[in-house]
C-alpha cells in the first residue's frame, strides 16, 4: 500500500535529529534563535563543543546523498499523543504550516553585520503565533529593526520532488546558512527558523529553492504467506539548492499560487501593516496619561507614595508610636505653604494649583489639578488636608477651590467655572484627597490616604507648580 511504501521510505531516510545527535530541546533552541551555536557570536570564541557540533553539520552537507525527513521526535510523542506526528513545533505539517513555506529571519553574524545582505524590515509579530518559541501566551510586538529573512516553498503535491525533500530544503536554509555563511540569531519574540505562519512579518525574503536529480531507490519486497513487507535499503539523489531568482513571496505566488502577503508585506508596507493590527485590534494611537514621568522643571513634587514615593517626616512618630503616624510635621507644612505662597493676603496672593498623579486610579482620576482661589490660614495644615484629612472647613468647593482635568482648564478657572468639577464630598475620618469627588458625579475609592488602607490610589504623589520669575 501507500502507506507502507512511504513509511519504508522515510525509514530508510535520515532523521533531522541525526543531523545534530544531540536531543530536540537542542535542535528546537537552535531553530528559536537560542542554543551554544547561536550564542557564541564569534569564530574566535569558538569553543570545542561547537567545533565537534559544526563539523556534524560539514560532514552531513558533504557526504549526505538522500533524503532528510522532516523534523519528528520520538521523545515528543507521549507528550502529543499517540494520534499525532511527534512535529516540532516550530514545523508542524498538521497545526501551522498550511502555507507550504519555511522561512528564517537572521537577526545577526557571528563576525561582522549584515551589510553583505539584502536585508528587510521587519514590520511586527502577533506572540501568540509562536508561543511554544516565546513562551508568551499572547500579545503583540512591532519593530524598529531589521533582518536578513529567507525561505523556501514546496509543493502541496506529496510526490512531487520539492515536498519530499523538504528536510533537505530545511537543513540548507537553517544549519547550512549558520555554517557556510555565519548566520545566527533571532528576531526577539519570534522563533529564528519556522513555517511562516509562525514567523513576524516583513516586507520582503529571498528565496532558495529545490533541484533533485539522479534519484535512485534501493528496495526489496518480501511476500510471507500474503503478508507484505517493503524494506527500502537506500534513497540515493543528488540534491542541490539555489536562488530563486525572485523574492520568495513571488516565487511562492507563481509556482504554486501560494499567497503569502499576511507576512510579506511588500517594499514600505510596514507602514500599513501596523495600521491595519491596530485598526484590528482596536487600538488607538496616543498617549496615557498613566504612568506620566512628570516634568521635574514645570512641577516640584511635595509627597508620594508606593512607586511615586518621596517620604517626609512625621508628626510624633517613633518605633514605639504611631499615633500620629502619616501626619506632616509643621515645618514640612508651613515650607510647602510658603512655596506656593498660600497665606498671601490682599494684593499679594495670587491663586495657585496643586496637582495629584494617581497611576492606579480610573481614568477621570489619572491627573487632577486644585485650583485655590483663597489664602489658606496659618493654623490649617494644608499639605494634611490632601494627605489624610479632606475636609470643607477653609475648603469650599466652588468658593476656596475648584478641581479640574486638565492643567488649560485650572489656569483658567475661576471660582464659579463650568469647566470645573460638579460634585465633592468631605470630612470622612482619615480619608485623603479627594474623597468622592467627580467630573459629572460621585467616584468612589479614588482617595489616598497615608493613615488607612481602602483606596484606589496607592501610588500617587502631589506636585506644586514651579513659577517662574516675570
């Protein structure tokens, strides 16, 4: 039968683990862009290991004259089940190789660069395609970088000469090329060597493609009481390989129809092909105001916490109290009032604004700016009251302040300002700035408070503006 003809063939095949003799965790590194022969980036770092490993790879591109079977492990098939080809992964005819092309993305050379290639662009790479290689579950990256890919196509026919040396085809464009031509290494995230589905996109590769001639089979057939058996005793077949003589999405396209513009974009098309992932995936382009690093220049930040933190001393705290524990000391308080000019009065004062940078808190509360329109008294300890104590006493929302989005908005703000926030609430035990107060309504959880626990805004910090002398 079939079966039993192409079964006797790839027995008498060498096995693409022989190639190596090492295990598939080494051949599987190696094709992700890892391994010794990846990582030892120069000739003279050599070590023996990797002479003994490469001259392997001499001896099988010199005297091997036959088939090489495509990647399969036996020590994979527990793990895939009896039901399943032991593929690596990276080569899995079943799951992720519909398009009947290899290719390899080298990111570098073990000696010099890549100045001698025609190197692409490479445009960005969905993780989840090759998270057996990444070990990421999911998720997206885009390049600012450059490769030198290549591969090769073969035909979806099984006979023809181009499916079944295809492990020839791979070892050429894989070992061979980090042999003959010291080519090493991956784009990060993606795997160095896979079928194409599993590879990032680019905008061009160039092509090799599969010449075999002389192809002789030695075999004999045994027939025992009606059963049966072919023994094939060798493949003989001079194989060799060449350009193209076109880019490989053209070659794929012309020879066998293949479309492969998912992953080669074509000259300038990294460009559209981000767009279209993010038009995709739905994002937007911009910027978060989360997670700002906040000009040092324009605003001198007071106190924070978490991963803003900027302590200060407190009051009456010691390892035996904590009474006050969280509590701006005095001094701290009046410095912070004298910087920003809070007890001016008459024609001295001039309204100042208090920012709060919240990286935890939901949108509306990323940024918030208080705008004061009256002196503060003496007595009132103004940096507790967006610390630990938000209160109305001296604090009257739409009279002593406004709160406001955006810093445009405050610097415009006036006492009775439509622009400015419509709801605040106060005086809730150590509940800090600024309690539930909101654009349009009540937003709960949003406060910090540097006494108790309960609130959103873990890391925070509140920053005055910087004037510059007129």
């Amino acid at each position: 039968s079939e079966e039993l003809i192409t079964e006797a063939c790839k027995s008498a095949a060498v096995q693409f683990g022989e190639i190596t003799d090492n295990h598939y965790q080494f051949d599987k590194s190696y094709m992700d862009g890892g391994s010794i022969w990846n990582d030892v980036l120069s000739a003279e770092h050599d070590t023996e290991e990797v002479s003994v490993d490469e001259d392997r790879i001499r001896r099988v591109k010199e005297t091997v004259k036959t088939v090489i079977n495509w990647p399969e492990y036996e020590a994979l098939q527990a793990y895939m089940g009896e039901e399943n080809t032991p593929y690596m992964s990276n080569f899995n005819l079943d799951k992720s190789c519909e398009l009947n092309t290899v290719m390899c993305c080298f990111a570098d050379k073990k000696e010099g660069n890549l100045d001698d290639y025609d190197v692409t662009n490479v445009c960005g790479h969905d993780l989840a395609d090759s998270r057996r290689s990444n070990h990421i579950q999911k998720g997206w990256a885009e390049y600012d970088s450059s490769a030198y890919c290549t591969g090769f196509t073969f035909s979806p026919n099984a006979d023809d000469a181009t499916n079944r040396y295809k492990g020839n085809s791979l070892f050429a464009l894989s070992f061979l090329n980090t042999y003959d031509n010291d080519l090493i290494k991956n784009v990060p995230g993606a795997p160095m060597c896979a079928c194409i589905e599993k590879m990032p996109s680019v905008e061009k590769a160039d092509c090799i493609e599969t010449s075999v001639k002389s192809e002789e089979v030695t075999f004999s057939v045994t027939d025992l009481e009606g059963e049966v058996s072919i023994d094939v005793h060798e493949i003989f077949a001079n194989v060799s390989h060449a350009a193209c003589g076109t880019g490989l999405k053209e070659y794929a396209s012309t020879t066998y129809e293949i479309d492969l513009t998912s992953k080669l974009v074509g000259e300038q098309g990294c460009d559209d092909e981000r767009k279209r992932i993010r038009n995709e995936k739905f994002w937007v382009e911009g910027t978060s105001k989360r997670h700002e690093v906040v000009d040092d220049k324009k605003w001198q930040i007071v106190v924070g916490n978490h991963l803003r933190a900027y302590p200060i001393p407190y009051e009456n705290f010691s390892r035996n109290n904590h009474g006050d524990y969280g509590i701006p000391i005095k001094e701290t308080d009046d410095a912070f009032k004298a910087a920003v000019g809070a007890e001016k009065t008459g024609e001295d004062f001039e309204p100042f604004i208090i920012r709060r940078v919240c990286d935890e808190c939901v949108d509306s509360h990323i940024d918030i700016y208080y705008k004061r329109f009256t002196p503060v008294p003496s007595d009132m300890n103004f940096l507790n009251l967006f610390m630990n104590a938000w209160n109305d006493k001296n604090n009257k929302h739409g009279v002593d302040f406004n709160l406001y989005s955006t810093y445009e908005d405050a610097v415009a703000g006036v006492a009775k300002d439509p622009n400015a926030w419509k709801v605040c609430n106060f005086n809730h035990g150590n509940i800090g700035f600024p309690r539930d107060c909101g654009p349009h309504g009540y937003v709960g959880s949003q406060w910090n408070s540097y006494r108790i626990g309960g609130g959103y805004a873990n890391t925070h910090a509140f920053y005055y503006e910087i004037k510059t002398e007129a």
